[in-house]
C-alpha cells in the first residue's frame, strides 16, 4: 500500500519529523509552527461538534424504539468501564508503586515562545451541549414522528463524512507533527524521558490489559471475534497518541468502526460518537496510577483505600462528563484530588505535569475501548436495529 494511502504510516511519519524538527528549530521556526498547530487544531476542535450532532442524531433516529435502551446501557456500560479500569489500577498501584524509585525531573525545559498570530475559530456550541443536543433532537424525533428532520440530519451525516474525509483525515498528520515538534522543543520528550519511560511502560501495560478484557467482554456478548473489531482501530490509535484528544480523533474513530464488517453501521455511528464523550477507560485508569505515584513522592504514603475507592466512584461520574480534549479528564476531577485526596498546589501541578506526559496513551486506550463498547452494543440490539 502507498504512504499517500496509508493513514497509520502518515502519522507516524508525522510524529517522528515532528520530533526531529523540533529538536532542531530555534525560536522562530518554533513559533511558526504552534502557529500552524494553533490553526489545525482550531479547524479540528471546530467540527467536533458538527460531527457529534451529524453522526448522534440520525443514529437515534435508525434506532426507533431502542434508542433510550441503547443510551442507558451505554452509559452503564462507560461507567462501569471507567470504575472497573481504576480498581485495577489502584490494585496494582499498591502492589508496584512501593517498590519503585521515581524521581521526577522537571530541570532543562524550555518554555514554547509566543505565537505569531492566534486565530480562533469558536465551535458552535461545546462538546458537551452538542452530545446533549443530538441526543434530545434524535429523541424528540422519534416521538413526533418527524420525518422532514430525520431526513435533513441524514444529509447532514453525509456532509460530515465528506468533510472528515476531505479536510480532518488529511490535515491530522500535519497537526500531530506540529504537536510533537512543541514538545521536543520543550525538552519534555528528552529531559522528562526517564520518568516518562518508568510510568508509562507500566500505565501502557495496563491499558492493554484493560483493552484486552473489555474486547474479550465484548466478543462473549456478541458471540463474534472482538478481533474483527479491534484489528481497524490502528489509526484511530496512532491519531490519539498524536492529537491527545478522543473528540479530536473522533473522526477517524468512526471510520475505523465502519470498515468493521461485525459491527452494526447505526450503532457504531451512534455508539461511537457518545463513547468519545462518555467513555474514558484509560484515562481514569492512568490517573489514579498517578495520583498514588504522587502522593508516595510527596508526602511519602500512599492513599487510604478508603479514600482511593471514594476517588474511584466519583472519579466514573465526573469521567462521563468530562471534555474529550487533552487533559480533559484530569481538569474535571481536580476538585476529587484536592477534596478527597487532600492533594496541595504542589501535588496538583506535579499531577498536572505528569499527566500530561502520557495523557496522549489514555486518550488511544479511551478511544480504542469504544469499539468494544460498540460491539457490546451490537450485541444486545444488533437484531432489533437492523429491524
């Protein structure tokens, strides 16, 4: 196959010379390029919103009377996913975290100069009211029967669908390019690699893991090979790691869960979708590995279990309705780490800081868990949607 063709080579393509250039640029390349980055993910951010609404809406539409079925156990089984993804990282956070001798350097970092320009492109609505609207609209649809708007949402799934394919899918290369040439600028991939190589070899173990159970879930209660599902999603794996952002993987998430042949079409175009919103398995998985990490390095113990299982539970709420945007998830819960774990300033941006380092692995596992979800959707309402 041609690189041209192939998105997986192009973004990892994209990552490498990003690096390469930005350990090279001096300060006025390096301001052109987050100028670009600026631009590309202000296009990106821009759709998010568009797609949720285009994609959501005629789903439920397709879905008559299971529509409301299918958003509850989607919900329950994103919940469910996130709180079962912490216990297993606390679990293994009491049993690892003692033994390891983590050191954070933060020296040698420079800081990203200012941009040329800043152009802002405002979405329509936030990500959140457009997930909200979609669902309401797809609802409210149904019960009245109006034919003259399912239509038009249908159009504009298929005018989406040309819009990702012609300007998201081939700007994404450049754009994750751009965001690795800032970070090796910064140093943070160099300087940061020790620590960076230590936790997150241990998070990634975890996130595979994690994956690995909820397609094995999925296949039991779809009756098919979760293999058919997961064997699509290398792109929208490799475009997280680069975009650190499920909304802005979005995208090409769905096109991966359409080109799988086992998958229901409506219920990937609506599970999808809600998933990049809702369902953030390995984002929660990584901070509360974190969170103990930085409780051991600053005050020298780890959390009480009791404390971490309250962490736990409210940390599955408020994943549901954190922004899929980088750091997305830790933003939401700084409240949970400071009032439940009595986490101070510093704790809050040593945590913020090393979240950071990995937040783009959380975003891939959150991201490639959603066609497990899908299939799990399949599988309960397969038959009755395609009726």
């Amino acid at each position: 196959m041609k690189i041209k063709d192939n998105l997986i080579i192009k973004l990892i393509l994209g990552v490498v010379l990003g690096i390469i250039i930005g350990v090279i640029s001096n300060e006025s390349i390096i301001q052109i390029i987050i100028t670009l980055k600026q631009i590309l993910g202000q296009v990106i951010f821009y759709m998010v919103p568009l797609i949720i609404l285009g994609f959501i809406t005629p789903a439920i539409t397709d879905l008559k009377d299971n529509a409301s079925k299918m958003l509850f156990a989607a919900l329950i089984i994103a919940y469910l996913s996130s709180v079962g993804a912490a216990l297993f990282s606390m679990a293994s956070g009491y049993a690892i975290i003692p033994r390891l001798n983590i050191v954070p350097e933060t020296e040698g970092i420079r800081h990203l100069p200012e941009m040329v320009f800043a152009l802002e492109i405002p979405s329509i609505m936030p990500v959140m009211t457009a997930l909200f609207t979609a669902i309401v609209f797809g609802l409210a649809i149904i019960w009245t029967k109006a034919e003259n708007f399912e239509k038009l949402f249908k159009e504009l799934n298929d005018i989406l669908m040309q819009l990702v394919k012609r300007i998201i899918i081939p700007i994404l290369p450049i754009f994750i390019a751009t965001t690795f040439a800032g970070l090796a600028y910064e140093g943070e991939i160099i300087s940061q690699f020790p620590v960076f190589l230590k936790i997150i070899i241990i998070v990634i173990i975890g996130h595979f893991i994690w994956l690995a159970l909820l397609y094995a879930i999925a296949g039991a209660i779809s009756k098919k090979n979760p293999f058919d599902v997961l064997k699509y999603y290398g792109p929208a794996y490799f475009t997280a790691l680069g975009t650190m952002s499920s909304a802005a993987t979005l995208p090409v998430a769905l096109t991966c869960a359409r080109k799988s042949p086992i998958l229901d079409r409506k219920i990937a175009d609506f599970a999808v979708p809600i998933g990049a919103t809702i369902h953030l398995c390995g984002s929660v998985l990584t901070e509360v590995f974190f969170v103990m990490t930085v409780s051991q390095i600053l005050y020298g113990k780890l959390p009480t279990v009791g404390s971490m299982l309250l962490f736990i539970v409210l940390l599955g709420i408020f994943a549901i309705g954190a922004p899929g945007i980088p750091g997305g998830t830790v933003m939401a819960s700084l409240g949970l780490i400071t009032g439940v774990l009595m986490f101070d300033d510093t704790g809050v941006a040593l945590m913020l800081t090393i979240f950071a380092l990995q937040d783009s692995f959380g975003t891939a596992c959150n991201v490639t868990g959603d066609g497990a979800i899908a299939l799990m959707l399949t599988g309960l309402f397969g038959e009755q949607a395609e009726g």
